[in-house]
C-alpha cells in the first residue's frame, strides 16, 4: 500500500523512519513546505520515495492510497479533509484536531466515502500500556482506583496548542483505553502561560464514577517525566518511559484491606495497608509508533474502524475542550 507522509519537521522524520521498515506500507512520496527538510529527507531515502513541497498535489495521485499527516494541530483540518475529499485513507497525529465539531464533521466525511480514519494515539500501541490492559481485564489488579499522570519537559512549547492538548492528550488516551471508553462526570483544568499565548503548565482533574484522574502536564519543568500510576483494589503499577525498555513496568502487591468485626480493637479497625512483592514484568522491546501504524495498515486491508479511529479521538477531545473552558473560565 502506497502512502505519502505530509510533514517532515518534528515528528515526521520517526513517522517515515517507520513507514519504511513497515513491509506492508510503500513510503511514496515525503512532503514539506522547506526544501531544507525535503533535502534532509532525500539523504536518508534518496530514490526510495519522491519529494513534493505541495500536498494538494500528491492528493491528485491515484497511486497514493492513504496519507499520513504530521503538521501542526491548527493545520489538522484542512489537510485531513482535502486527503479525504480525494479518497485517501488518513493516518493523522494527536490531537485529531483543534475542536470537537472540525472532528465531528470529518468523522462524518471519512464514513461517507467509506475511508479509515487512525488518529495516532500512541500510547495505546506500547506493549507496557497493553500489559497493563490485560492486568485490568484479568482482574489481577483488581478495581480501578485511580490514575496519576505526570508529563513533564524543559519544551517543546508550541504556539498553537497548550501544554495539555499537546501532552495530556496522551494520557487521556491511555485512561481512555484503560476503562473501555469510560467518559469523566466532573473536568477540572488550571494552567499558567509562560512564554507562550497558551497554557504551557497545566493540571487536569478528572472524576468518573468508580475512579479519578490527576494528569500534569508541563513544558516548563526541569525534569523529563513520563510516569503513570495505575492504582487498583489488588495491584499497583508503575509505568515510567525514561527508564531502559527492560525496567519501564513495576507491579506492585500493595493495597490495603478492610478488616471488620465484633472482636476488632479501634486500631485495628477498617482498614490495613498489605505490601507484597515487587516485580518487573518481562515485556518484549516493541515501538509503539510502528504498531500505530501496522495498525492503520491492517485496518485499510479489513476495511475495519481502527482502536484510536474517530470515536475514541471524539471522546477525548471533548475532554480538552470542556477542561480548556473550565481552565479559562
């Protein structure tokens, strides 16, 4: 399957890199507006893949059977409904777009014409992510208690989107997949705009009706972070991917008991803290980016809606947007 990738600045060149080890996907054709970076594209993959600075152009290319964008968010809308006014199947990064109705009103455009949409929820395609899946749907952990999300950098502070947008998106499709799609009944979001017209600190608070969520999100810390604690009834897990691929994910057998009874003194009342064993989880080293897009690929050929298609994006960018109104309130 030929696809064209539209966007080779930040995150284009690893969205590339991994179309071209994908044996099912043909890179054809890398886009930008700066010739600088096409240049830059032609030393890797030379006469692999052609070069085009306009992409209403390679639309017109009926050998291109889907796209994947990697442009600002502000230019998400635009270029995912002009692929799909020519019939391209879109792979498109977070967030899907700036506003609930610019996805609402491409989601209806995609199902018309009978193309897939896989907006790149990455997270939800790392292998740790998914062993914590399985923990959940075992039940090995037990009744979800809440989730803690810290993501934090010294940058990239971009001008079109907010540190949350940007970021937390990534854990919201995390807490998303995490709960089959549970939706929050309270959104809470407070956030400072540091060198930048949006918010480049947040905190997100969110409450469902059996656990909570706290997500920060930073692009003006002196620590790099990227941790996520899932706390349940049973176990605990600790997902960090700053450590080495072996160490990411920590199990915990902690969690407390509740202790009742005639015979039970005061202070042995209610409740005991238990802790267990601690271990780490062999998980085979995969990259999450590759399986998003083996993904979008084997969707095109079942001509199947993909995991982080349209309605799981939806989901979470009213989220966003509901938090950005309380957070400007």
């Amino acid at each position: 399957m030929n696809i064209a990738l539209i966007g080779y600045g930040y995150w284009g060149p690893n969205v590339a890199k991994n179309i071209y080890a994908n044996k099912s996907l043909k890179l054809h054709t890398i886009c930008d507006l700066k010739q600088a970076r096409l240049d830059k594209a032609k030393t890797l993959y030379v006469e692999h893949a052609q070069y085009e600075s306009d992409y209403k152009k390679l639309l017109n290319n009926p050998e291109i059977n889907a796209v994947a964008v990697a442009v600002e968010t502000s230019a998400h809308y635009q270029v995912v409904k002009d692929a799909l006014i020519a019939g391209k199947h879109v792979y498109v990064e977070k967030p899907f777009t700036s506003t609930v109705k610019e996805a609402e009103e491409l989601t209806a455009l995609a199902n018309s014409k009978n193309l897939i949409i896989h907006v790149d929820h990455i997270m939800m395609y790392h292998p740790c992510i998914q062993r914590i899946r399985e923990l959940i749907l075992s039940g090995d952990l037990g009744d979800l208690l809440y989730v803690e999300a810290m993501r934090m950098n010294l940058g990239q502070i971009k001008k079109d989107v907010s540190a949350m947008a940007d970021l937390a998106v990534h854990d919201l499709s995390i807490i998303d997949y995490l709960s089959d799609g549970k939706e929050p009944f309270y959104i809470k979001a407070v956030g400072e705009k540091k060198y930048n017209p949006k918010e480049s600190l947040t905190f997100l608070m969110l409450r469902y009706d059996d656990f909570i969520a706290h997500i920060q999100s930073s692009w003006i810390s002196p620590l790099k972070e990227r941790k996520l604690i899932v706390a349940g009834s049973r176990k605990m897990v600790v997902f960090d991917d700053i450590k080495p691929s072996t160490e990411k994910l920590t199990i915990y057998d902690k969690g407390v008991d509740v202790i009742a009874g005639d015979d039970i003194e005061y202070e042995d009342y209610a409740v005991k803290t238990r802790v267990g064993d601690i271990w780490i989880p062999y998980i085979p080293e995969q990259d999450a980016l590759y399986n998003s897009l083996d993904h979008f690929s084997t969707c095109i050929r079942l001509n199947k809606q993909s995991d982080s298609g349209p309605t799981q994006a939806i989901r979470v960018l009213k989220i966003l947007e509901h938090a950005e109104e309380t957070m400007n309130a």
